[in-house]
C-alpha cells in the first residue's frame, strides 16, 4: 500500500506540486511563522507637547486598607527636573496625624493593617486633606524603583489607612 | 428652650472637637490646561501571547480621542489590530467572535514593540467601551487587554 501510494506521488508530481504549493502558500499566509522571530518597532510621539507641562512618570490606584481609601496617587516630573507625587480622586478618612509616604511595595509591614517594625519610607509630609487633588513634593534623592509604593498613614497608631503600588505611566 | 440650644451647641462643639464626619478638601492644580488631557489609563494582560505596556486614552484640545500605548509589547502576528470593547476587562484567552462582543476598530497594530497612538472614531463611548484589545481578526484571539480606569 505504502509503496503503491509512493509510486502515485512519483507519477502524478505535477497534481501534487499543483495542490501542495498552494496548500504551502495558504499556510504560510494564514499563520505568518516568520513573524515569531520579527520583530516592529515603532516609536511615535506622544500626541502632546511633552516638554513644556509636567509628565506623568508612574501612577497606581489606591486601596483602602485599615480605613476605606481610593483615588489615583501618580508621579509627575515637571520640565526643570523636580518630582512630585499628586492624589486625584482621592478620598480617605479622616483622622489624628496622617502623613503621606513613599515605601517598598513587598515591604511586608504592608500587608497587615497594623505596622509593627519600623516602615522603611520616605516621608512626603502630613496629609494636606482627607478629599480632593493634592500635591506634596518628593526629596531630590529618591530612588522610585525601590520606592514604588505610596502609604496613606498614621503615625501616630501606625495604621495604614490606604496603599497604592506605582507602575510606569 | 434654652436648656435645647445649650444641648445643640454642646453637640456641635463635641462634633469639632473630635473631628466626626468633617472633612478637609484640598484643590492642587495640574498646570496642564493647555494641553492633551489623559482621560483613562491601564495596563495590559495577556499570558498566550505575552502582552505587557500601558494603555492611555488622551483628549486633545479640540476634543478628538487618542489611544496611546507605551513601554507596548507583544507578539508579533498575522492581521493583529487594536480595538475597543464593550466591558470591563478580557480573559486572557478570550474570544470576542464567540461571546458576541460589542467593539470598535481602531487600527492595525503599528509595530508589535514600543510608543504608538491611535486614533479613536468620534462619538465612541468610553463609559461603554473600558478595555483595549490587541486583537487577532484572522483567529478571533486576544493577545492582550487593557482594562482601563479614571487617570
């Protein structure tokens, strides 16, 4: 049987050249295998005029923890060079000395409601208000790949009342 | 009489003194008004095809919608475009032909890697459509999507 449908293949190369060609192209149209190594890249402008008002450079939502908090918190850099931290949306509780910090987002005191060690973070200063926009200003220094999270915290019962983990805008 | 207005006013001064239900509002400007305004920002999802970046919906000074991608990867594909649909996130495996998604078409995908905008048609939804889609027309496959939320 093998050697029988063999030999009709060997005999009838022009049917099977004449179907399997196509059959090949048809293939290769519909799955394109070579773009699995080929890369496009293109890199277009941003629809804005990027250098004149401050960029966003990360930004994450937040979420309430020990108190019900939301709103966006992002990182802007304004053309000279200065960096800042602006909550929209935003809405918290109220409540005694709470400030506003940059931390490690796999900083494990994070994961509870209750900071029980010392909280490696950079303070931004005291919550200027529980609702609305707000900016607080970020220290020349600060390195936002490590510091890639922002508390809404009290200082003085080291309750974490809301936590946004950044990522690049 | 007396006696209830002393009792009101003792309320209120304990009210103040613990701060019950007073809120504090602050309004710190942007200082972008002359300029494209981000309306809606996400990041995108996508395992079958690795798919990773942020989608950002813009509105320009004459009101026209723009969909820009940035720090975009994906894989590289036959027919791959960008679409909108109608729902608040895509299974990673999805197909749209199937569940009979509502969608609109932007484009074909500008290149598989790096920053690319994209025209949104006028008068499309963006209370209704609230997710990106790389999309592939030819196998009806999702490569990634962005669902997206208030910037």
């Amino acid at each position: 049987m093998t050697r029988s449908a063999s030999g009709w293949l060997t005999n009838h190369k022009g049917i099977v050249a004449g179907v399997g060609v196509p059959v090949l192209v048809l293939a290769w149209w519909l799955f394109r295998p070579e773009k699995l190594w080929i890369n496009k890249q293109v890199n277009e402008p941003p629809p804005f005029a990027a250098n004149s008002v401050p960029q966003p450079l990360y930004t994450g939502l937040l979420a309430g923890k020990a108190h019900p908090t939301s709103g966006r918190a992002s990182i802007y850099q304004t053309p000279d060079g200065k960096r800042y931290l602006r909550l929209t949306d935003f809405t918290t509780s109220n409540g005694p000395d709470v400030h506003v910090l940059l931390a490690r987002s796999d900083d494990q005191n994070l994961t509870q409601e209750l900071v029980k060690s010392d909280l490696d973070g950079v303070e931004l200063g005291s919550l200027k208000a529980n609702q609305g926009d707000q900016n607080y200003d970020l220290p020349d220094a600060v390195d936002l790949e490590k510091y890639d999270a922002v508390v809404v915290y009290c200082e003085r019962f080291h309750v974490v009342f809301g936590l946004a983990s950044l990522e690049r805008f | 009489m007396v006696r209830e207005i002393k009792f009101a006013v003792g309320v209120a001064a304990l009210v103040v003194a613990f701060g019950l239900g007073s809120s504090v509002y602050a309004q710190g400007n942007t200082k972008q008004e002359d300029n494209a305004k981000a309306l809606e920002t996400g990041t995108f999802h996508g395992k079958v095809h690795q798919t990773s970046g942020r989608a950002t919906i813009y509105q320009e000074q004459d009101g026209r919608l723009v969909l820009r991608l940035t720090h975009f990867k994906t894989s590289n594909g036959p027919d791959v475009h960008v679409i909108l649909i109608a729902a608040k996130d895509a299974d990673d495996d999805a197909n749209f032909l199937k569940s009979d998604v509502e969608r609109v078409e932007l484009d074909k995908l500008k290149g598989n890697e790096g920053d690319q905008n994209y025209d949104i048609p006028a008068g499309t939804d963006l209370s209704k459509f609230r997710t990106v889609s790389i999309y592939c027309e030819r196998f009806n496959a999702n490569f990634g999507a962005a669902p997206l939320q208030k910037f």
